[in-house]
C-alpha cells in the first residue's frame, strides 16, 4: 500500500464521522477540537484492524496520531516492523 493509500484511508474515516471537515494532511487533528478519548481509541482500533498491524505501546504517543502524515508514517513504521518481525 502507498503513501497516498494509506492517507486517503485515514482521510475517509475521520471525514465519515466529522464530514464538514476540511482536513489538510499536515493539520492538528487535536487543536481542532473535535477529538475526544472515545475517537482517539476509534482511530487507533481503525489503524490496527484497516492496516491489519498493532501498535506497540511505545508508538501511542499523541504526536503520532496528530496529522494524517504522522498517522501515514506510524501505520509505514509499524508495518515495517511486523514484516521484519514475520521475515
């Protein structure tokens, strides 16, 4: 799966539930105001089952989860890992 892939996945889930939103990639989904304790743990089960991986405690950092990008680049190291773990 690209980049782009993987954007436009994470672009469609947190447009279907805030579809007013004009969302850039590189925009702080938390200084928006509309994510709660209850969506960050949507958008983390999201990633684990979309991309079919499982965040090690160590990347539940917010930062990673801030912007589409960073989301993108956790979801690419992440899979990097479990393909190197399966390998």
């Amino acid at each position: 799966m690209t980049t782009e892939q993987i954007k436009a996945a994470l672009r469609e889930f947190i447009l279907g539930r805030y579809p007013d939103l004009d969302l850039r990639d590189d925009e702080d989904i938390f200084r928006l105001g509309f994510v709660n304790s209850l969506f960050a743990m949507e958008l983390v089960l999201f990633i684990e089952s979309n991309f079919q991986l499982s965040i090690p405690n160590e990347e539940l950092a917010l930062d990673g989860f801030r912007t589409v990008d960073a989301m993108a680049a956790l979801v690419e190291r992440v899979s990097g890992r479990d393909v190197a773990a399966k390998g």
